[in-house]
C-alpha cells in the first residue's frame, strides 16, 4: 500500500479530507503529518484522527536533511495541504513527481509568492472574475508552476464575496483532491 506523507501550515481541513478519504478506501494510507506552524489547528485534528503529527523549524527543512530523513522512513509520495514553504531541492530530488500540491485557483493565473488562501480569494474578487476553480499540480523548485495534473472550475456572480468564492473553492477542493491523489498514486 502506498503512503502518503501531508505537509501542512494551517487549519487542516484538506488534510482532514484526504486522511478520512483514505482511512475509508483504504488504497493507501496516510502515515504522518509534517508541519512548519507550532500554532496550527492541524494538530487537533491529527490528535482526535489518531495520526502522528511532526512540528519542524525553518531551519530543519532548508538547511539540513532532518525532514527528508523523516519523510523517507514513512511515505512514498508527499501531499501539500496548506503548506505555504517551498520545497527544498534535497526534497524535490528524493520524491520527483512524487509531491502533488493544491491551488485555489486555475493556475498559472494567481499563482506564485504570496498567493493563497484569502489572498488568491481577494485577487479573483477584485478583478471580477466570472470563473475560478482550483489546480492540482506537481511540485518543482518554483511556487505554483509544477506540471498540472487537474483542474476543476466554478463559475462566480458579481455578487459573490471573497467568503463565498472561498466556499465555493472548498467545495471543489474536498471533492477533487482525494480522488486525484489516488488516481495518481494507483497509476
């Protein structure tokens, strides 16, 4: 069975989404979560799914191979929920096309430094875009340019606020990531 390794920074809740998606289908299994946040919810939620949950500095992701050694003895693929560090090469050279990560928008528009969550959200809002959607993407040594692997659309209203394009973007997000991790990881 393959295993999966997430990196997250925030709330958790794609990570949730994939941990219950996989503990249901039971076609790979998520062995631990990596997080660079001492103050994120996600560890709450590794706790209560009973899921080993690593906190690691800035310096032990860039500087050494303390978090690739880690990795290495628990995951054959490593999936980005959240995360918001760059993947270092020693990473990246371990694990090639093999670290797929999620973008709340149709990349390569509002892609790159900076550009997540609410950010991305206020972007989309205030260039009055009619439709958004998210990308999932293959990880390489630039934010948000990795080869595409899926996208999925939603089409917006004037109307729509930042929240609702957010909840509209997370509704595409917990329906699409599972499944696509899998399709990928199977094949």
């Amino acid at each position: 069975m393959k295993r999966i390794a997430i990196f997250a920074s925030g709330y958790g809740t794609n990570a949730e989404n994939i941990i219950n998606y996989f503990n249901a289908k039971k076609t790979a299994i998520v062995t631990k979560v990596f997080c660079n946040n001492p103050n994120a919810t996600i560890f709450e939620r590794c706790k209560r799914l009973q899921i080993d949950a690593v906190l690691f500095s800035k310096d032990d992701f860039f500087n050494a191979d303390l978090v690739l050694n880690q990795v290495k003895k628990v995951a054959d693929y490593i999936v980005l929920a959240g995360f918001l560090l760059k993947i270092p090469s020693n990473i990246l050279e371990h694990y090639p096309n093999k670290i797929i990560n999620i973008h709340p928008a149709l990349l390569p528009k509002y892609g790159g430094k900076g550009m997540y969550g609410m950010h991305v959200h206020n972007a989309v809002k205030e260039n009055k875009e009619s439709e958004t959607g998210i990308t999932i993407h293959y990880v390489n040594e630039n934010y948000d340019e990795g080869a595409i692997i899926f996208q999925a659309k939603t089409q917006l209203t004037p109307s729509d606020s930042p929240e609702d394009i957010a909840a509209k973007i997370h509704t595409l997000e917990y329906k699409h990531f599972p499944e696509v991790i899998e399709s990928v990881i199977l094949h």
